[in-house]
C-alpha cells in the first residue's frame, strides 16, 4: 500500500518537475558552451530514458560558422550523438572525439540530422530513471 | 501512511525536482519499508523508442542571412505594431508572435532602435496574453533599457527572452503554441526576403537565400505535422503544403565533397548542392507567401 501511495503521488510530481528540470539544466549546463557563439534561441530538448534515441532535423546555411552542443542530464551515461547529411552520410561522430561540441562550416547551406543516443541501463532492475538531453546550436559569421 | 508523510513527500519531490542538474544526480530516498517490487515504474525497460524532431533556422539567423546578402531595412515591409491588439485568438496571438518576432529580430539586426522598440512591446503584449508574462520580469526590462543602443547587447537579449519563452512552452506542455510562433517567424522572414528581391532584383545571393528556404519549409511541415493539437489547423497544413509544391519546382545538384578540419578544431563540411530557382518559380513563391501572411496578419 506504501509503494502503491509513493507511486501514485510521483506520477504526478515527476512529468512537471522533470520539464522544468530540462529547461534549468539546459540553460545553466548548455547555453554557456554555446559561447562564444550566438544562441540561436531555440529549445531542443527532451527527456529520454536509458536505450532511447532522438534525431533532429536542422538546417544550416553556407558562410555561418555553427557551434553545435549535446548535452545530457548525468544519470543516462555517455549519450554519444552523430551528425549526418539528409542521406544519412556520416559526417562526425561523437565517440571519435570524446567532445559534446562540434564547430563546424557547411560549404552549400543544407539539412543535416543529429542524432542522440542514451546508452542502455546497466542496471538489472527493470526501471531506468530519465533524464534530460538538449541539443543547442550557436552561430557567427 | 498519514497526511503528514505525503506532504514530508511532496516536499522532497518539488525539492529533487525544481533544483536543476543537482536534481536530476540525486537518489530519490523517502523513509519507507525497502520495496520488493519496483517502486517507480516509468517506464518499461523493453519499450525503447526514437524521438524525431524538427527545427528551423531562427529569426536571428535569417535576419543576419538577409543582412549579409546585401539587404537593406525597409521600413514599409514589418507587420504593423499597431495591430496588435487585434489579435484575440491564441493562435492569431501565437502566429502574429512569430510575425512580430521576426520584425525585432530585423530591426535589430539592421540597427533600428526606435522599430526595435515597438516590436519589443509588441511581443510584450502577446507574451502577457499567451500567459509568457514572466519572461519580461523587471529584470530582463532593465537590461533592456540600458542595452538598447547596443546592437550586440540587444540580439541576446531577444535571443534570451524567446528561448525563455520557448522553453516555458515546452515546460507546459504547450509545445503546439511554440510550433506556431515558429511558423509566424519562418513565414514573416520569407515575406521580408522575397519582397526585398523585388526591391533588389538583381541581388543572386538573396535569391539564394529565398531558394535554400525549401529545406526550411520541409523540417517545418515535419514540426507542425509532430503536434495532433486543435491550435494547428488543416488550413495552415493545407497553404504550407502548396507553398511547399512551389518550392518542390526548385532543381538541386549534389556534388559530393571532403569534408576536413581545421587548425582552429572547426570541420568544413564539402560538398555543393546547386540549386536553380527560376524567376517564375520566385513570383509564385513570393505571391503565396503573401496569401499566407495575409491570413496570418488579418
């Protein structure tokens, strides 16, 4: 009866804590990386679970210089994240260069997809705690 | 477990989960019997999933795109700041939002203080409508009175009071609200562009730039698309959809190319893609874009 109150009482207070979580995570862990490079605004976030992946679709245009940021809340681990052109050719992948900053120039302005993958639970319990990701994106000419 | 225990819980709920990064390291510990079975069952560990999001260039860069083309500020273009008012609905606020935003950005990015101004207030008002009234705490107002003759200062200053905004949306769930001022911006940042080529019609690199929107136009149907929500209507699908045929007219050759690294740690990216954007192609862009924001101003 106890854990069926406590589950009860976090189903409610879990979904508003935890957005408003990722929004303080993202401004105080993420936009400073951004730097110096102008934030573009824009809140890419989510809240995964350990196993979970996330693509976003961006466009980039010619002559801008980008900062492109990955960043994810400790408890999921070493989100790794790739970038890769519309026909999905690798462009860069995380795992080779240890960084969740990637500076980069597109020589014809075009999409690109980034995507974010939560490394699997190493737990042997069958619950995984989320956590938020945000991806940021930072330009200058 | 009596009402003491549940309020003793709620607290430490609010606590772990409204303190930021520290919140989401800390074990949840609460003075109960040890569980035998799992206590917080979020969510199974079999049921993966693969999120797919969708974003856009923001109005900030489009406004430094146009810029950098050669584009000048035309002060009979932005939409009229005395209209404001006029907008009742929360998605002729939210897409007029987006209209208005665009506005400050060009403003601002084209040094136009007193435009920069009007814009300001004018988000401030349909921000105060759609309940984002917190973003323009008295703090954020000081800083804008000190910094307003300061271009650089002033751009992250807007940068900062959309995000906020977005992000209040999105922590309220109302991600459909923040889908709508994205398209407002994107249509408002095309009609700018398009109608600054009529006034400029030999400038390439602005017909570039208009052309390259149809990336732009295909990730934003993907966002809008993302959201079953009242607040997007079929209409608004249905006019992106054609403008979205329009564009489709436009050619694109791919030419791959190296990508490399250089001593700075920033990685080209090669490769070119042409893209062939006829004049007919242009006019029928231009004049749907203006169907479309007419819709969205009246």
């Amino acid at each position: 009866m106890k854990n069926l109150s406590l589950i009860i009482l976090l189903s409610v207070l879990i979904p508003i804590g935890i957005n408003g979580q990722c929004r303080g995570f993202t401004k105080k862990t993420g936009r400073p990386l951004v730097e110096p490079y102008i934030h573009n605004g824009q809140m890419n976030s989510a809240v995964l679970f350990p196993g979970d992946s996330a693509d976003i679709m961006l466009t980039f245009y010619s002559e801008q210089q980008y900062r492109l940021v990955i960043c994810a809340e400790e408890q999921l681990g070493d989100v790794s994240y790739k970038v890769s052109d519309i026909e999905r050719n690798l462009i860069f992948d995380s795992k080779n260069s240890d960084s969740n900053v990637f500076d980069f120039i597109v020589e014809s302005s075009q999409q690109l997809v980034i995507s974010v993958a939560v490394p699997k639970s190493e737990h042997t319990h069958e619950i995984d705690f989320q956590g938020c990701v945000a991806i940021l994106v930072g330009f200058k000419n | 477990m009596n009402i003491k225990q549940y309020i003793l819980i709620a607290s430490i709920g609010f606590l772990l989960f409204s303190c930021g990064e520290q919140a989401g390291k800390t074990e949840i510990e609460v003075d109960i019997d040890p569980p035998e079975e799992p206590t917080i069952d979020i969510r199974e560990k079999s049921d993966k999933i693969t999120k797919i999001f969708f974003n856009i260039p923001s109005p900030i860069e489009t406004s430094k795109i146009l810029q950098d083309a050669g584009a000048t500020y035309e002060f009979k273009l932005p939409s009229n700041p005395s209209a404001v008012d006029d907008y009742q609905s929360i998605v002729e606020q939210s897409l007029n939002m987006g209209i208005y935003g665009a506005d400050l950005n060009y403003a601002s990015v084209f040094d136009q203080t007193t435009e920069t101004m009007l814009y300001l207030q004018c988000a401030r008002t349909l921000g105060n409508n759609l309940g984002l009234g917190q973003v323009f705490d008295e703090e954020t107002i000081d800083r804008i009175d000190l910094n307003l003759e300061i271009k650089d200062s002033m751009q992250v200053i807007i940068t900062e009071i959309f995000w906020e905004m977005n992000s209040y949306l999105e922590e309220e769930g109302r991600q459909s609200i923040s889908a709508l001022i994205i398209l407002g911006g994107w249509v408002e940042g095309v009609y700018l562009s398009t109608q600054l080529a009529i006034i400029a019609p030999d400038n390439e690199i602005l017909k570039l730039r208009i052309a390259e929107q149809k990336y732009s136009l295909t990730n934003l149907i993907g966002l809008l698309n993302s959201y079953e929500d009242d607040d997007i209507s079929p209409d608004i699908l249905e006019e992106l959809q054609e403008l979205d045929a329009i564009f489709n007219n436009i050619t694109a050759v791919k030419t791959t190319g190296e990508n490399h690294k250089d001593e700075n740690g920033v990685t080209t990216i090669g490769g070119s893609i042409k893209l062939g954007m006829n004049d007919a192609i242009l006019g029928e862009i231009t004049a749907k874009v203006v169907e479309i924001r007419t819709d969205i101003i009246n």
